[in-house]
C-alpha cells in the first residue's frame, strides 16, 4: 500500500504498547474468563498439544479454501469469458444473475448443509458459490470492454472465435479478472471459516469457536492469531503472483502516471 | 424494455417453470426441492403473518447500528491517517494487523466479551466494515490535489473548515466506494452472526427453518434476503448519486 | 490475373431509424503482384470501411473483393491488415518477440525457426534489441514497426495499411516511410496503403487511386513514374513529384 517501506519503529511502539497494556491489565486479575493476557496466548501456541491441533486445523482450512478459490476461480472466468463474449448468453443470464447476486452469499450455506450434509464438499460448494460472484462479473466487464481492434487484429491473422477468445480476449481481460481474484480471497476465507463454525468438525473457525465455548480464551486467541497469519499469507502470496503475472499491466499505469 | 431483457425473463420463467415441473414431477427429492409454487406460497405467507418483516426488522437494527458505527469511526480516523503522516504511521502496524483476520472469527470474541445479545452482532459488523471505510478514505484524502487544499488556505480557511469544505468533498466519490463494499458485507456478517449466536433476525430464521427442515420457509427466507439486499444496494446508489451530484 | 481485385464494391450500414447510410458506393480497382498501391482521399470517403471490406472484417452491400481469384468471404489467409492504431492493435500482454511471433503461431509455425524469422523482421524494422521490451516502453513509431513487422511475419502476400503513420509525429513518419520501402524492396511484398497524406501516397507508391467522397468512387488512378530508391530529399524536390501532388490535389478537390 505504500511506497516508502522504512521501518516503522512509531507503529511498532504503538502496537507494542497496546499489547503490554493488555497484558498488564489481564495480569491484573478479575478478566481470566474472556481476556487472558497476550502471553498466554503465545504460551498456547508454543504447547505441543495445542500447536499440533492448530497445525491440524490450518491444514484443513487451508485445504477448503484452495479448493474452493481455486475452483471457483477456473469456473467463473470459463464463465464470464463466454457471457461476456456472447450477447445471447449475456441477455438470457442477465436477469437470473442480476436476482441472485444481491443475496448474501452466506445464506446458501443452509441449503447447502440439506445437499451435501456436512463436510468438505459442503463447505468447498458454499466457498465456490461466494467467491466466484466477483471474479465472473469482472470477467464479464473486461470482455466486454475488449477493444474492436485488437479482435479484429486476431482475424486479420487468420484467428477463428474460439481462439480468439483464448489468445486475445482473455489476456486482455487479465487485469479485470484480476481485481475480480483480489476481492473475492477474503470473501472465500470468510466463507470457509463461516462454514466451519457452522457445520465443521474441524478447521481454524470450528477450533476458534470450540474453544470459545469450551471456555479455553488462551486457546482461541491463539487460533486467531494463526488464522489471521494464514489471511496475511494468502494476500501477500495474491499480491506477488500479481506482479508478476501483470507486469506489463503495471508498466502500462507507471507510464499512464509519469 | 430492451429486447434482451426480455430474453433474460423468458429464461427465468423458463429456469422457474423446469423447477415445478422436476419437482412435481418427483424427480427430485421434495425435502430439498419443493415446488416453486410452495416456497412463493410460504414466502407470501410469512409476509403477510408479519413473520418475515419482523424477522428483517431485527436484522436491519443490528446492521444499521454496526453500520453507521464504523462510518462514524473510520470516515474521521481516514481522514486524520490520510492528512497526517504521523497519524498513519503510528496506527499503521495494529491496522495491518488487525485486517487479515477473517471477520467471522471475530464472533467468537465477542460472544466471550458481549454474550449473544445485540452488542456482540455489532461490534462484528463494525469490525468488518471498519476496513473498506478506513481504507478508502484514507486513499482517497491521500489523492486529493494539492492544489486544492493550497487554495482553500489561500482563501484564509482554517483548518477545520478546510477538511469540511475542501478535504471531505473531494474524498468523496472514494469514501463511497467504502461505504458501499462495506454495505454488501454488513449484510453478510449479520447473517453469519445470527447463524452462529442467535434466537432471532433473518440468519437466524434461515438456518433453523433448515434445522426443523421446514425447506420451503428456508427458500422463502433467501428470497426476502435477496429481496432485501437489492433494495439496500439501489438506496444506496439514489443515495450516492444525490451526494456525488455533478461528479 | 491481378493479385487484388476490387469490383463495384458497395457498403452501407444500418442507420437507427432503418435509414441505411451509404459509405462506400461502387469503388473498383487492381491491384498487381509486387506493386506499391496508395488509395489516397478525403476523410469521410470510406477509406477505413473499404479496407475492412477487402481484408474480409466487414461484409461487403455489393460487389466482390478476390484475392488470387479467392472470393473474399472472411479474413483471407494470404492478407494481412495493419492498423492505424498501433497502441490498440499491438498486445500489450507480449513483448516485441512475442507479438511479432503472433502472426507466426497463428499459422501454427513455432520452434527455432519461427523464433529466427521474427528475430530478422524486428532486425529489419530497425527493433533489434528491443525483443523483450514490451510496447509500452516504446515511442509510438517503435509501436507502430512492431505492428508492421508482426504483420509481415505472417508471411502475407498482400500487405494492407490503414493510414499506418497517421497517429506518429511528422520526423517519425519519414522514418518510417523510408524504413517500409527499404522492406518492401527486400521482401517485394504487395502493398496496399491508405493514406490522406497526397505527398506520403506519391512519395511511397507505383500507383496511386484517388477516391473521392458522396459518392465514394475511384475517380482516377494515377502512375507515379519517380524513379526508384527515393529519396525524402531530393525525390520530393524533383518537378515532376511538384506536378503529380497539385494533379492529384486538384482532382479531390474538384470532386469533393
């Protein structure tokens, strides 16, 4: 977010002194019951038991939302490149998708608990459904902003509709489709960690939410430091496979900016 | 009406009319697929029993408040970080650590602090929303020109007056895209709150229709849903276009 | 048996209130193998429309274009066309090699020897070095000879320009005025350019049409007998270029 990366030591303070107030007003006594001190928390994930569990829970978390982003990602671009290249398809769609969009994703995790019962098929199903909202309607707006040109380009060399489609509007619909994968990574961590709380077994939100319940705070905040990590990690890991798979892209504004 | 349009209804009644029909037909099974005409029936019936309504009305009060709470907090917070680099850097470490965390592990906090009540529905709605309101604005204070802040001082503004006539203004068309990424997750979180922590509002509704496998007040509570959220998504444009006038 | 032919060829669209507007009405012309032909006119007289008709993009109202005798029907395989807007048309996506190599996978040609070719037309539109560069690092001139090497990759045999240095600015096109004779020369493709720039038509071609507008016609073709190479000095100084520019200047205007 910013350019000057210099190391931010008034931030750090900032951050430091929160937590030792926290710490100091824990230790205090009186909280233990919802607010253990942040160390406690630390001490949780330095525990064998608990750091062998959450290693556990990542691992599924992690798996669930792979596989939903990653399904929903190939689904929804197959998608919005045909409804965006084709008029018919776009007109006969329009009207379903423009019903369905405005429901909050989250609330197909019922009819997909009665479809799919409860497990990893249901959860993958609920993180497909959310995230691929935004990256077909990205889709559908890139291709459909393609330039005339640069598809008649691909005819005047002989290219027939499919590759077109293929070599021409889908490149060029990459930055689109892009800020389309970028909105919808939260959505599908929400909805993974949604739908562990509601129907899980396992998983970062069954741990964080069995924990609370189980009236284990030290434990539950340790979950979400992880889960938190795991967000951090996944955006960081969006960010440079971006860079690097739009370079031109970037070099296309840097110009646009000078 | 365009004649795509048209095109786009004929294939909803025609995706409504295959839904009957499978479901009539017994091809599929009527726990999971009731008829169209049963899920519209017990959607006008709840409607008209005050069911939905009140159901809404509960949900709606616990938005509204998390809502405005985060526009109240993060619009002047932005425009404080956006202004003042000082600001910005010594919030920054505790704002990019707080952002990566799902906001529906945050539910389980604040049942701890707050219990199942109302208090712990908006603290996760404005914890959610925080973020896209923060974080536009302070964008878009960071993109104003220059030169027009320059101006308004030219002019004798104070300081005060400056970020109320010239700052907040030009923020403006990007405080709104906050506003309004933060309007479709409101919706969300409420529905996630009231599935995890709740007797009561939509989410609620939904997912215990579900439980008592009462299928088609499920379906007829995701209708009012949708409902719901495409009538908040146009307010929000009227709105929107009414303060963003000439722009 | 001409290469091109273009016979009556009318087009006209469909207006809002089914009113069709007529942009091109019954334009003729040839086109040999190896020749240099400029199309030369006003703005508005359809120039861009005919192009798009003879490289099969737009479907002609009447009349029929043949390339080797082909009926034109779609983008024929033997034609090429070059854009006027070169940051449009380019790939923004690949870099100056893999754009150029474009027209080579479009014929399904890859490997070494489709990598050696596009090597020597970045070489021959003066690019060498610039094989990784993507078209945004390049001034708009650069742009516009990756474009023209791109197309000439594809190996066409029939070259089509549309108005190809009308968005550089005027030392640029110079440049690569002389930089496409000096191609042409080496490759002896034909070249079908359009242009409004009466100068740049004699300047470039063997023949020039001059078409005017309302209705748009071929209204005469005109032979430049300037002897070859040319020279952006000395060529346009001779009287003859001086006598051919106000001939064909008279004519579009007398039309128009």
């Amino acid at each position: 977010m910013r350019a000057d990366r210099r190391f931010n030591l008034a931030g750090l303070g900032v951050f430091a002194a929160l937590l030792l107030l926290w710490e100091l007003y824990s230790r205090a006594g009186g909280v233990e019951s919802y607010l253990p001190p942040p160390s406690a928390a630390l001490k949780a994930l330095t525990e064998p038991n608990v750091a062998r569990a959450l290693f556990g829970h990542l691992a599924g978390t992690l798996g669930r939302f792979l596989g939903g982003y990653l399904l929903a990602a190939a689904l929804a671009v197959a998608a919005g490149v045909v409804l965006g290249y084709s008029r018919f398809a776009y007109s006969v769609s329009e009207v379903i998708i423009e019903l369905l969009r405005p429901m909050p994703s989250v609330a197909i995790i019922p009819v997909a608990i009665l479809c799919l019962g409860i497990g990893d098929a249901m959860m993958i199903a609920v993180t497909i459904y959310a995230a691929a909202w935004p990256i077909l309607l990205n889709t559908i707006d890139g291709v459909r902003n393609l330039d005339r040109t640069l598809v008649d380009t691909g005819r005047t060399f002989g290219l027939g509709r499919v590759k077109i489609l293929w070599q021409v509007a889908l490149p060029a619909a990459a930055p689109y489709i892009a800020t389309g994968l970028r909105v919808s990574l939260p959505i599908a961590l929400i909805l993974v960690t949604t739908s562990e709380m509601v129907a899980g077994v396992n998983g970062l939100g069954f741990f964080i939410l069995d924990e609370e319940r189980s009236l284990r705070p030290a434990n539950m905040y340790a979950g979400i430091v992880v889960v938190a990590l795991l967000g951090y990690a996944l955006n960081r890991l969006f960010v440079a496979v971006e860079a690097r798979a739009l370079a031109w892209k970037r070099g296309l504004q840097a110009k646009g900016e000078a | 009406m365009r004649p795509s349009k048209i095109s786009g209804f004929v294939a909803l009644l025609a995706v409504v009319a295959a839904w009957e029909l499978v479901a009539r037909a017994g091809l599929v099974n009527p726990l999971l697929f009731p008829a169209m005409s049963k899920i519209l029936a017990s959607f006008l019936a709840l409607l008209a029993s005050g069911e939905i309504p009140a159901q809404i009305a509960r949900s709606m009060e616990r938005a509204a408040a998390g809502y405005f709470l985060a526009a109240t907090v993060c619009i002047p917070l932005g425009v404080a970080m956006g202004l003042s680099e000082r600001v910005y850097r010594a919030l920054e470490v505790v704002v990019e650590t707080l952002r990566p965390v799902p906001p529906p592990v945050v539910i389980p906090v604040a049942m701890l602090f707050l219990g199942i009540g109302d208090g712990m529905k908006i603290f996760v709605i404005f914890f959610s929303c925080a973020w896209p309101i923060l974080l536009n604005t302070i964008d878009g204070v960071r993109n104003i020109d220059g030169l027009l802040v320059d101006t308004a001082r030219t002019f004798g503004l104070a300081r005060g007056r400056t970020i109320l006539k010239v700052v907040l203004p030009a923020a403006a068309p990007q405080i709104m895209t906050g506003l309004r990424i933060s309007l479709s997750i409101t919706l969300i979180l409420v529905v996630i709150s009231e599935m995890i922590g709740s007797t009561d509002g939509i989410g609620y509704f939904i997912l215990n229709a579900q439980r008592r496998l009462k299928v088609d007040q499920m379906y007829a509570g995701m209708i009012a849903l949708a409902l719901l959220g495409y009538i908040l998504n146009q307010a929000f444009l009227f709105v929107s276009k009414r303060l963003l006038r000439g722009r | 048996m001409p290469l091109l032919e273009v016979d009556a060829l009318c087009k006209s669209y469909d207006g809002s209130a089914g009113a069709a507007t007529l942009a091109i009405e019954n334009i003729s012309f040839n086109v040999e193998r190896g020749e240099f032909v400029a199309l030369v006119g006003p703005s508005g007289c359809g120039k861009t429309t005919l192009l798009m008709c003879i490289a099969g993009l737009a479907a002609p109202s009447g009349g029929r274009v043949a390339v080797k005798s082909q009926l034109v029907d779609r983008p024929p395989p033997d034609l090429v066309l070059v854009f006027q807007e070169y940051n449009r048309s380019l790939f923004a996506w690949r870099s100056v090699l893999g754009n150029v190599l474009f027209g080579l996978e479009a014929k399904g040609r890859g490997g070494k020897a489709a990598d050696e070719r596009a090597r020597r037309l970045i070489g021959l539109v003066g690019l060498e070095g610039f094989e990784r560069h993507y078209p945004w690092q390049l001034s708009g001139g650069m742009q516009q000879r990756v474009a023209i090497a791109r197309a000439l990759a594809y190996e066409p045999e029939v070259l089509l320009m549309d108005e190809p240095f009308g968005s550089v600015d005027a030392m640029t096109r110079l440049e690569l005025e002389d930089a496409l004779l000096a191609i042409w020369k080496e490759l002896g493709t034909t070249i079908l350019l359009v242009t409004h720039d009466i100068e740049e038509a004699i300047y470039l071609s063997d023949r020039v049409h001059v078409l005017a507008r309302r209705p748009s016609r071929v209204v005469e073709t005109v032979a430049i007998p300037l002897p070859r190479p040319r020279h952006q000095v000395t060529t346009r100084a001779e009287p003859s270029f001086m006598e051919l520019r106000n001939r064909i200047y008279r004519r579009i205007a007398d039309a128009g």
